[in-house]
C-alpha cells in the first residue's frame, strides 16, 4: 500500500512537471519572436526569456524558505497560481506593445519555475533510496508531454488572437489553472525532526567537492542549452526557415530533453552517476559540431536533439550527485542555492543569446561553448578521480 502511495504521488509530481514545463517551453518557443514584435531594438528580442529565469533566480530561495515553513503542497499550488496571472500579465503586454509588461508576465513565469524546480526534489522526498534516481528522472519524464504540447500552445495561440501570440499566453494561463487543481491532491511527507538545528553552515556544505561539481554540471548542462534554444527559433527564421519549421526542432530537441528521463535513472543506477554526466558533456559537444555543418533543417534538427540528451544527462546527474551531499535539515538551502545559481547561469545565457547571435551568427555562438565543456569534462574527470582513489584507501 505504501508503495502504491509513492508511485501516485510520483505521477502526480511527473503530470504537473509536464503541465509547468509545457508553459516554459511554450515561452522558450515564442518569447523571442513575441518580443521582436514590440522590441525597440532585435538585441532585446530575448528578454521575456531572460526575463523568465530572473523570475526564477529571484525566487528559489524565498519559495524554499516558504516551503520549509508551509509544505511542498501550499508552495506548489501558490506557485501555479503564479502561472496564471503570469499569462494574463503577459498577454496585455503584447496587446499594449509593452515589452517590459510582457517581460513582467514571464519573470512570472519564472516564479512560477522556481517552486516548479522543486518537484524533482519532492519526488525525492516521496520516494524510497532504492526508488530515488528512477522516480526523479519519472518527474522529469513528465517534459515529454511538454515536448509535443509547448510549442504546439505557442503555434496554435499564436494566430488565434491579435496582435500575435496574446492568445499563447492566455493558453498558458489554462495550463496553468489545470496545474493549481492538479496539486490540492499532492501529499508530501513532512521532513523528519531536525532535533532544532539547522545542519552545517551553507557554506560549509557548498564547499564540498560532491557539491561544487554537481552544481558545475548541472549548470553547465543548463547554460549551454539555453544560449543554443533561445537562439534557434531566431536564428532559423533569420535563414529563411518557417515558423512550422522551429516549432518542429524545438520539438524535437524537447524530446531529446525528456524522453532519455525514462531511463536515465537507470543508466545512473548502473554505470555510476559521474560516467552518465561525462556522457552529457559529450553530447553536448556533438551538438556544437553539428551545428557547424550548416544552417539546414536537418542540422539545426540534429544539433538541438543532442543539446537536450546532453542537458538530461548533466541535469539529472547533478540533480542525482547533489542529493548525496546534504542533509534533511540542509536541504532547504542547498537546493536552493544550487537551482538559484543555475538559473543565474539560465538568465545569462538567455542574455547573451541575441547579442551573440548577432554579432557571431548561429555558428560562431556555438562554437565558443567548446572551452567551457572542456572544463566540465576536467572537473569531472578529476573528481572521478580523487573519489576512486579514496575509495580504495
């Protein structure tokens, strides 16, 4: 019975992560275009994106400190009424021609992501050790539906109201409400006694290699992958490439970010979690050369499915690591600093994208991520290496 208890709630966790990533990916789809609507100037076409992990940056912390006072559920079911007001917001900013109201919509929708963040944690919290690595990639698996549903929101609202996109957004209010509903049934067990201590001082915990690395990893695999998304809507239609086209690839590549969830646990389980990181770090490089191949359908299409195998592996990897560094009366400030700092990383990859963009083209963007995965395949392979050696000590 218990067991049956923890599957339902890991599949309820899985179909409110595919509900809240379907409104990300919808932004991370048109947020670009709909901000070159009304943009002043293409250099600032990007930020509604960056907008959005402002949004989650500024909030992690506030939502886990709350959420260690009230319980996962109240923060979750707060955090996707967020999600709805985030639409409406962002809907009457394009409907005015006010990028900065647009903006306040998705740094909305990025408060709305940061208590989302933590669905992966709670699965963590619902399940037992041995169930742990399967039922957090099993939550993130719920990115799958977003995969096909994203940009599908983004296209079909696109053209249903004018100016174009208002009708995507209110879509993602929809989502939104159907998410707040979804969670009033969610029941996470509260955390155990802590015998009123708070653990080690967060910066004792942060120094630690176990954690520096997963952090590094993770936030590697989520910077590279937002500078090379948020560019390609804009890239491809900047060579000749339809909308329908796009939406397809950020399909694709969403696919490519959650589809490997089912088994990435697994894969973890068995070959060990820093062997899985490395082999996200390699894929990402693949997707830097294939994205030197040219600016066709098919390279661009190869390049953004590799880019989000490779995010998956680091993600959940570092997510996996990261769990083994803390404590129960730790964990409200050491996830919090990590997906803070991750989503940092985020903001300023979706940033750098448009300027890059335009000052480097598609190519030349991807081609300086090169240095920086080198040096997470070092401090990988470095850790691998001391943690083997203390190992056999």
């Amino acid at each position: 019975m218990l067991q049956n208890s923890m599957h339902r709630q890991v599949l309820l966790l899985a179909t409110a992560q595919a509900l809240f990533q379907t409104n990300s990916v919808m932004v991370m789809t048109v947020g670009g275009l709909a901000g070159a609507l009304i943009a002043p100037s293409p250099e600032l076409a990007t930020l509604p994106i960056a907008a959005m992990f402002l949004g989650t940056a500024a909030t992690t912390i506030p939502a886990s400190t709350w959420m260690a006072r009230v319980g996962r559920r109240t923060g979750f079911v707060a955090g996707a009424g967020l999600g709805v007001l985030a639409g409406v917001l962002a809907a009457l900013g394009l409907f005015m021609g006010s990028l900065w109201l647009l903006s306040a919509g998705t740094f909305l929708v990025g408060a709305y992501q940061a208590f989302a963040q933590f669905y992966r944690f709670a699965a963590g919290e619902v399940a037992d050790e041995a169930f742990r690595p399967r039922a957090i990639s099993l939550v993130l698996a719920g990115g799958v539906v977003a995969a096909i549903l994203g940009p599908l929101v983004g296209r079909w609202g696109g053209p249903l109201l004018q100016p174009a996109y208002v009708g995507s957004f209110l879509l993602l209010s929809v989502v939104s409400l159907v998410a707040t509903g979804l969670l009033m049934a969610l029941k996470v067990p509260p955390p155990p006694a802590t015998a009123g201590h708070a653990g080690r001082p967060l910066l004792e915990i942060v120094r630690q290699p176990g954690y520096l690395v997963a952090l590094f990893g993770a936030a590697t695999g989520y910077g590279v992958m937002i500078m090379a998304m948020t560019a390609t809507p804009l890239a491809m239609v900047h060579h000749q490439h339809h909308l329908g086209d796009a939406t397809m690839v950020i399909q694709m590549h969403v696919l490519g970010m959650f589809v490997p969830s089912f088994f990435t646990g697994s894969l973890i389980a068995r070959f060990g979690v820093l062997r899985i990181m490395l082999s996200g770090v390699a894929l990402l490089g693949g997707h830097v050369l294939i994205s030197l191949t040219g600016t066709a359908f098919h390279s661009f299409a190869g390049a953004l499915v590799l880019l989000g195998i490779g995010w998956n592996f680091l993600y959940i990897g570092g997510t996996t690591l990261l769990t083994t560094t803390y404590t129960a009366a730790e964990k409200g400030k050491a996830q919090a600093t990590n997906d803070m700092t991750i989503f940092v990383v985020g903001l300023l990859g979706s940033l750098a994208a448009a300027p890059l963009l335009q000052l480097l083209g598609w190519q030349g963007l991807n081609l300086i991520l090169l240095p920086w995965l080198a040096v997470a395949a070092v401090a990988l392979s470095g850790f691998g290496i001391v943690r083997a050696r203390l190992a056999t000590r």
